[in-house]
C-alpha cells in the first residue's frame, strides 16, 4: 500500500471518528438537560412534603405529643433519626457504569475516601454501597470493602426503580445493622461542563431544617388539619423526602457524569480536527509531489523520444 493511499484511509477513519464523537457530544448535551430538568421538577414535590412537615410538626409542637413510631420497615422516627452519636456509619458513593467520562470516578472516590478518613472508624464500624461499577477498583485501592453495589441506571425511566431498591436497603441498614448516621457522595453539577463532589447527610435528620420548618409561616387562609395519627404521617413524609434526595443524587450524577463525558468529547474532537488537519495536509503534499514526479516523468520521456 502506497504512502498516500495509507492516508486516505487515516483521513476516513479520523472523519468516521470525528462523526461519532459529535453524536457522543449530541447525546451528552441531551441527557444533562433531562437530568437538569427531573432534578428540577422535584423542587415543588419537595415544597409538598416540607408543608407537610410543617403541619405536624406545628400541632405536635402545640400539643407536646410524641413522634416516635415504627411502621415497620426501619424508617421510625424516633429518637434514632435525630441523634448526632456517629454509631455505626453507612455510605452511598454514586459514580458511573459507563466510561469515557474522564476523572468523573476518580474524583469523587477520592473525595469520599477523604472524608472517610477524617471519621478514623474501623472497618466494622462502617457500611459502604458502592452505584456505578467504575467505582469499585478506586475503593478497594483505598483498602475499602464494598457491603454492595448497585448498577447506575442508563436513562431517567430507571432512577425510580432504583431509589426504592436502596430505600429498602437502607431500611434494613437501620432495622437489622442498627446504622444510625448514612451520608450520600455524588457529583454535584455546576454548569454544562463544571461539576464537583458533594456530600449530604441523609441521617441524622438536621435539627436546625426540622426547627426551621416548624418556623415557617402558613401562607394560606385555610387551616391545615389531618387524621390519621401524627407519627403515622412523619413516616410517611419522611419516606417521600428520602426519596427525593435519592433521587437528586442520581439525577445530579448523572447530569455530572454527562457533563464530564461532554468535557472528554470536545478534547477527543479538538484532537482529531488537529490530526485530521495533519493527515489532510500530508496527503495534499504527497498528491502534489506525485502530480509532479508524474509530470516530470513525461516532460522526460517527451524529450528523449525527439
């Protein structure tokens, strides 16, 4: 195979590559602004249940009753939920299951394993669930086991599902391993390609968010009233905000994870458009020199034949 005919086959394998990282960028591009936009429909959800709150927590307030109770499937509300002793300590780390998102993993692996650090609690003291398989190797590098691992679901349709998974999880965390304190890890989205780690403390419950819900005026004419027993109604609403920062940590990791996979495409593009300039350039000076050794060649034979 000739030199040149070797570049055109590197120029139309860099212009099938180059085609491929766009529609990567296109549907990158594509999946942070659904994600964005599920983790921006929970805000009015999230009001819902925070008046809810409000509500009960006002009359048990007025009446000084007790909010303790257990349904049954570990989500009581009784003391548990509020205390600030460490225990034993559970942690969600969300990274990806796909690859070609740059330092997505590594990154916020390493700000978990940090944070770990500063606890200083033994291995028995501490309960790991690992969502998005990528992330196992950098934790086990770290000396961490993994209790388990949860696969990050491909598309918004699957969040819900694996929400409810884990909230049976933690469920039986709290009931049967008496895991009083559980923190989530995930990418936290700035922009459509700036993301960095969070972390959010999904148990204890904040004292001071409680007070501050109880605080906060009722801005309708109607009064509010309910039925059913007061710590039956906590449950529930705890339930339903669980749910919801579940749902925004797997909703912002994934935003964050397409946003840096949007981030590794633009490079990969910017590279290819320089080698695709560089194999276009040599072959149009190959061509060229050939045109001209080919012209030459019959300038040649033109003048020994006279």
């Amino acid at each position: 195979m000739s030199s040149i005919e070797l570049l055109q086959r590197q120029i139309h394998t860099a212009q099938d590559l180059q085609a491929v990282v766009k529609m990567m960028k296109v549907l990158a591009a594509l999946n942070i602004h659904q994600y964005q936009q599920a983790v921006a429909s929970l805000a009015e959800y999230n009001r819902t249940i925070e008046m809810g709150l409000h509500v009960v927590l006002k009359a048990a307030h007025t009446h000084d009753a007790s909010l303790q109770h257990d349904n049954g499937d570990g989500f009581n509300t009784d003391s548990q939920s509020l205390s600030t002793d460490l225990g034993r300590c559970g942690v969600i780390i969300f990274g990806s299951e796909q690859g070609m998102c740059g330092q997505f993993n590594e990154q916020i692996s390493h700000y978990a394993i940090a944070e770990l650090e500063k606890l200083k609690l033994s291995p028995e003291h501490l309960a790991i669930f690992a969502v998005g398989s990528r992330l196992i190797s950098h934790l086990e590098t770290a000396g961490y086991g993994i209790e388990q691992t949860f696969a990050m679901p491909g598309s918004l349709a699957g969040i819900t599902s694996m929400v409810q998974e884990i909230l049976m999880h933690i469920a039986r965390w709290r009931d049967r391993e008496q895991i009083v304190q559980i923190t989530l890890f995930y990418n936290h989205l700035h922009s459509n390609t700036l993301w960095e780690p969070y972390k959010l403390q999904l148990l204890p419950l904040d004292g001071e968010w409680l007070q501050h819900i109880e605080s906060q005026e009722w801005r309708s004419r109607t009064l509010p009233t309910f039925t059913m027993p007061s710590d039956v109604l906590v449950a529930s609403l705890l339930r339903q905000y669980f749910f919801i920062l579940l749902y925004r940590a797997f909703g912002e990791s994934l935003a964050g994870e397409n946003a840096s996979r949007l981030a590794s495409m633009q490079v990969a593009e910017k590279n290819i458009e320089e080698r695709l300039t560089e194999f276009t350039g040599e072959f149009q000076q190959k061509r060229q020199t050939a045109i001209t050794d080919e012209l030459l060649e019959i300038i040649s034979a033109f003048e020994l034949s006279h």
